[in-house]
C-alpha cells in the first residue's frame, strides 16, 4: 500500500489517470438488475396516475359492499332501541362518517404538511385531492347528527362538543377548498393551504375541550348523543363494517380527483398527450 501511495505522489500521470476512475457508486449502480433500477425511480405524477386508476375500481366495489351490508345490518338486523326507538340507527351512519371526516383531515393535513417540508407535488396534489371528500363526510356527520338529536334534545342543534368540533371540521375543509382555488398559481396554493391545514390540528383539539368545559359550566354536558353500544356484539360489528365501508370511499374519490388534479396540473406534459392519443 505504501509503495502505491509514493508512485501516484511521485507520478503526476498516474495519479491523474487514477482519478479519472469511474464512482464505484456510478459503476454499482450501472451493474444493477433491470428490475433493481426500475424499483428506484422516483414517484412521477404519471405513474402514480396509473397506479390510482388500477386501486379506484377497487376501492369503490369494496366500499359499495361493506356500506350496503353495514345499512342492512344498522337498519333490518338490529333491535330497536328500548329508549330511543328507531331514531338511533341513524348512528350507523353518524358515527362512521364523524370518525372518517376526521381521519380524512389529519391525513390532509399531513400530507400538506409534507408538502411544504419537502416541496413534493404529489403531496400537495394529494391533499387537495381529500379536501372535498373530507368535507362531504363531515357534511354527512353534521346532518345526521342533528336528525339524531331533534327528538331527543328537542331541536335540530345544541352546542355538543363534538358537533361543535365537526362544524369546525366542515368549515377548514371548506376554507382549504377555497383558498387553493382563488390563488391561480399551485405552489403558491399549495403553500398557503398546507399552513391553514396545519394551523386546523391545533385548532381542533382546543375547540373540541373548551366547548366540553362550557357545557360542564352551564350543565349541559348530558346534551350528547350516545353511542348505540347494548353490549351486543353486533353493532360493533356493524359500526366497524361501516368505518371501513367509509374508509374504501374515501380512498376511490380521493383517487378519482387525484387523477383529475394530475391531468390538470400537467396538461402540457408529453405523456398526458400521449394518454390521451391512446384512450381516443
């Protein structure tokens, strides 16, 4: 080794033509399978367009399944409740929908918060593509909830924590949808969206415990709607049927826009052309 060491000091041309020696990284990495290759490209809109059209079809067949047999199970199946007649089915819907809505948004806001971290497009395309599945389901969660609540409370809407904090999830839905569409320019959306995202998860929680203080301080904390749980196992079952049933939705319409939020964004790319010369 030494003696190597002391002929490229002592001879200029060897040490240059030394230098000259391809990155063993470079040489690796030429020398790899095909398939090793293939498995380390980046994550390109176009092939996660091609990916989301082959999961959506089956998303959207499995979440058709799991929400029909969870409303047959919620609505044929289940006995009546002793108290609250057959007002309380309503909560086979209610309660997945509140559940998901809320997943829905921390995955969002994840998701742009990752955006802005690493400026990767999908993210950003992603939560945008989330945002109005996010706000139908908090819509869903909101409406049943005060059908559930007329007969018992007596009127279509009391200030219950987590209707209150579900309102608020509708509404930060709503705001990102707004605000991405009245910037022109999708960094600049992207950007400003992903912060009031961001700014929505330390809103929630705060939102939630202030109005569970509020109502212990004014006595009206009994003003809530119970979950149907009768220690039989089938509404559980039917609960959880319903959550993934929402869940598999969620996942079809937010590929669905996906794809559609990609076609948007690179309408002048060569492969969008192409695709569309294939399809026609």
């Amino acid at each position: 080794m030494g003696t190597v060491i002391a002929n490229l000091l002592l001879q200029p041309q060897a040490w240059k033509a030394h230098s000259k020696m391809p990155a063993i990284s470079r040489t690796l990495s030429s020398c790899a399978p095909p398939g090793l290759q293939e498995g380390t490209q980046e994550v390109t809109p176009e092939r996660i367009y091609h990916i989301s059209g082959r999961l959506a079809p089956w998303l959207a067949g499995a979440a058709a399944f799991l929400c029909a047999v969870a409303l047959y199970f919620g609505f044929f199946v289940i006995p009546t409740h002793p108290y609250q007649g057959q007002h309380f089915r309503i909560a086979f819907l209610h309660f997945p929908s509140m559940w998901i809505s809320v997943v829905v948004y921390l995955v969002m806001a994840a998701s742009s918060g990752y955006g802005l971290l690493t400026g990767e497009r999908i993210a950003s395309m992603l939560a945008s593509s989330l945002a109005p599945t996010g706000a139908l389901l908090a819509f869903l969660a909101l409406w049943t909830g005060s059908l559930w609540g007329k007969p018992i409370w007596g009127t279509w809407w009391v200030w219950e924590a987590r209707l209150a904090t579900e309102m608020l999830v509708l509404f930060l839905f709503l705001g990102f949808i707004a605000l991405h569409e009245a910037i022109d320019d999708y960094r600049r959306a992207d950007r400003a969206s992903g912060v009031l995202a961001l700014v929505g998860i330390v809103g929630l929680p705060l939102l939630y415990f202030s109005v569970y203080r509020w109502s212990l301080h004014y006595g009206t904390s009994t003003r809530t709607l119970p979950a149907p749980t009768d220690g039989t196992s089938t509404v559980a079952t039917a609960l959880l049927v319903m959550s993934i049933g929402l869940c598999a939705y969620a996942g079809a319409a937010t590929l669905t826009r996906l794809r559609n939020e990609i076609l948007k964004r690179e309408r002048s790319s060569d492969w969008v052309a192409k695709q569309f010369r294939e399809e026609s």
